[in-house]
C-alpha cells in the first residue's frame, strides 16, 4: 500500500517566508503600495486562522484572526505615522520578530 505524498501549499509558502522573509519584508514595505498592503492583510485575516512558522531557530511567528487584525491597525498607524519599522512588541499572540 502506497501513499501519495503531496506537498500542501500552506508548506511552500511557509517554506518560501523563512527562506526569503528579509527579502519580502523589504519588497512589502517598499514597493507594494499601502492601500495594496491593507487589502492584503485583510485577505489574510479573512482566510487564515494560524500561521506558524519558524524563522531561525528560536523566532516563531504566531499568527490567528484577532492578532492579524492588530497586524492591519499596525499598518494603518504606519500609514499614518510614516513608521517603516515592523511590529517587535506586540502582545503575546502576536510574536512577530523582525530579523535585526
């Protein structure tokens, strides 16, 4: 009995995002534009529950609906402020790190 082994797409991104997560972070915040960016994360917070992914060896992303919806207000603020830098404190469901 042999089983069919497939490679699940949600594996492929995440394989994708630790691979080339400085190289996307810097194309998210530079060439996509902000109303691109929000429509995006709103995308995101319909459709995805959880993301986990490991970055490194001890950087976690933790991602569910409530702490993609503090990701959009993020973005908004950052639309507003002018603040290029990502989320590093965010609350505990939110565990975004940036790499530097």
């Amino acid at each position: 009995m042999t089983m069919k082994r497939t490679l699940h797409p949600y594996l492929i991104i995440a394989y994708i995002l630790v691979i080339h997560w400085k190289r996307l972070h810097f194309l998210w915040r530079t060439t996509i534009r902000w109303p691109t960016r929000l429509i995006l994360s709103l995308i995101l917070t319909l459709f995805i529950s959880k993301i986990e992914l490991r970055i490194g060896q001890t950087r976690i992303v933790r991602v569910n609906r409530t702490s993609l919806c503090y990701v959009l207000v993020m973005e908004l603020k950052a639309v507003v402020t002018r603040h290029t830098r990502f989320i590093t404190n965010a609350p505990r469901t939110v565990r975004i790190v940036a790499r530097r």
